[in-house]
C-alpha cells in the first residue's frame, strides 16, 4: 500500500489510496510544539491529497488506534509517552503501522544519558557528563565537576526541545542548578559545556540531510530560540571544509545506527572550537513546525513540506509490506515441511 506524492515528484510505489491518522498532543511538557507539528504534517498530507485526519492522543484517550480504516498512523509526539517509546510499544502491540522508531530506540534517544552511552560504546565523540544524586555530597559532586571543564550544561535526563535547560558558569553554579532541575524535572545531568557552535543534523531514510548551524542572539539555542525568537539564525554551508562536513554527516548517522533508529530523526552536535563536533543528543521524533530544522533541512534538498513526510510514510508501509512478505514465506516454508 502506497500513497500519493506531492505535486512535481513522483512516487514508484502508487497502489491504493492510503488514510493516515497524524497523532500530536499528548502529556507532555512539548504538548503545544507537539499540536504545532500534528496541524503542519496533517496540512501537508492532505495537500499530497491523503486522505489524513487530526487525532490528540493521550494514556486515556486512545480510541483513534481502534479505527480499522487508519492505514498508518503519523507520529508527530514529542516527549512523555509520544517519543519515550511508550506509545509505540502500545502500536507494537497492536500490531499497527506507525512512522519513526521503534520502542527501544526512543526509549533509548529520550534518555539523554543512556543515547550518551551509546554514542561512547560506538566510538563517537560526546561531552562528558555526569548523573546528578541528590543525595550526594555537594562538595564532592563539585569535586567530580571540576574533572570536567569550569562551565557547564545543566539538562533534565528524559525532555526535549531543550526545556528545562541552565547554562552554569561554574561548578557551585552547576550544583544549585541541578538541584533545582531534579525538584522540577526528576533525573538530570550535568554536562562540560563546549565551547563553539550549535550544529543539527537530519536522517531521512538513512541519509543525512544538509547541515544546519543554529545561531541566536544569546549564544544558546534554548527553547525560546528554538520557538519564538524572530532573530534566531537557521544557517546552510556554514562549514568550509568539505571532510569535516562528511565527518559530521557519518557521526550523525552513526548515532542514529548506534540506538537502532529508523525512518527520520535529528541528531545535535556541538562543533567545538577545537574542530571537533561533539554528539549532543538525538530526537526520534524532531519537529514539523514552520520553524523545525528537518522540515528546513528537506527543503535544502528540494523536499517540500508534503514530500518529507510523504516518504517518511512510504518508509512505514514498506516495512509492512516487508514484513508480510516474510510472514507468507515462512507459512510457505511450514507448509512444505508438512
């Protein structure tokens, strides 16, 4: 099963008419980003003529996943249950047709020190970090901290869209921050802060997109440069040297191999001012808003808002159909041995 493509492009896989359901809202602190991007991708699709229908899932409300006609459900959920692989362990269970990665993936990605590990187990570069103990002795948690760097990056271990996030400016700085960051947000992390510039990297259909460079007025890409500040900068070809450009391309599809990732996400670097570009994070389900950077790194390659998640839906259905395929191949192998 197939859908059909955007005007100007042509999909090679046009078979029936497909209605996709794009799931947004949910619980979490990106709820509003979440309905943003839902309202963009389900525009997009009925642009692309599908037939698409708006539904705002939460634990208790979940009747859209009963409805037999939905082919495939778009998951446009950032956060808590939409991207921490609890939806999607519910649509494994179910057996039903949903676009992104599977439950241990995002399980694995929304856990910013957990993705960490991953990164350093494949041999890819990322700031040192340590978990935060609340029960811990100050004084030798500033002990540890000073085993890092003099500035820090204080970040809540399970959110995204960079909520809840405190730059410190040194190691008792770092302790008050955490401290507050695990009333507010649970587990959190201190992280060295490296000096340099905020990059982004986009995998659509295990290719890597262009690089963005993320520039704001303050000097960090939090969620009011990310959301609302007009003057944030969204910059291509920023890297002149054409090695370190692929270097960053394969670190980030590294990253996204490392947690078993498919179909699309995000991946953030730090590029340091020794040269070197350092994995921050990776999103199973990055943006769809009018400011998102995949949406602007698809269209650097002459994807439109509709061919972006036209492929991403292309990807979902293609594994089922693969799936299946296997299926009638081992009841045929069973019946032979019969």
């Amino acid at each position: 099963m197939t859908v059909e493509p955007s005007a100007g492009s042509q999909s090679p896989l046009i078979e029936s008419p497909v209605k996709a359901a794009v799931l947004m809202g949910g619980i979490g602190e990106e709820r509003d980003i979440s309905i943003q991007s839902g309202n963009c991708v389900a525009q997009a699709l009925k642009e692309a003529g599908l037939n698409a229908v708006l539904a705002d899932i939460q634990p208790d409300n979940m009747d859209i996943l009963e409805d037999d006609g939905i082919d495939v459900f778009f998951l446009a959920l950032h956060g808590r249950f939409g991207e921490d692989g609890q939806l999607q362990q519910i649509l494994e269970d179910k057996s039903l047709c949903y676009t992104g990665s599977g439950p241990r993936a995002c399980r694995l990605a929304l856990d910013k020190m957990a993705s960490k590990k991953a990164f350093a187990r494949a041999g890819i570069l990322t700031p040192a970090a340590i978990e935060f103990n609340p029960n811990a002795d100050p004084a030798k948690l500033e002990k540890q901290l000073e085993q890092l760097t003099d500035k820090y990056v204080v970040k809540p271990i399970r959110q995204g869209s960079s909520v809840g996030i405190r730059i410190a400016n040194n190691r008792r700085e770092a302790v008050s921050a955490a401290s507050d960051c695990f009333s507010e947000f649970g587990d959190c992390m201190v992280e060295e802060l490296i000096q340099g510039r905020d990059i982004t990297v986009g995998i659509l259909c295990d290719q890597a997109l262009p690089i963005i460079e993320l520039r704001t007025q303050s000097g960090f890409y939090d969620y009011h440069a990310k959301y609302l500040d007009e003057q944030t900068e969204f910059l291509f070809d920023t890297i002149d040297d054409p090695a370190l450009t692929a270097k960053i391309k394969t670190a980030a599809l590294d990253c996204f191999n490392a947690l078993g990732c498919r179909h699309f996400a995000r991946v953030d670097f730090r590029l340091g001012n020794d040269g070197a570009a350092y994995a921050l994070e990776l999103n199973a389900i990055p943006g769809f808003t009018t400011r998102s950077d995949l949406p602007k790194a698809a269209a650097r390659t002459g994807l439109s808002m509709s061919d972006l998640c036209i492929k991403i839906i292309e990807a979902a259905l293609e594994k089922v159909e693969d799936r299946r395929q296997r299926a009638e191949v081992s009841n045929q192998k069973t019946e032979k041995r019969r």
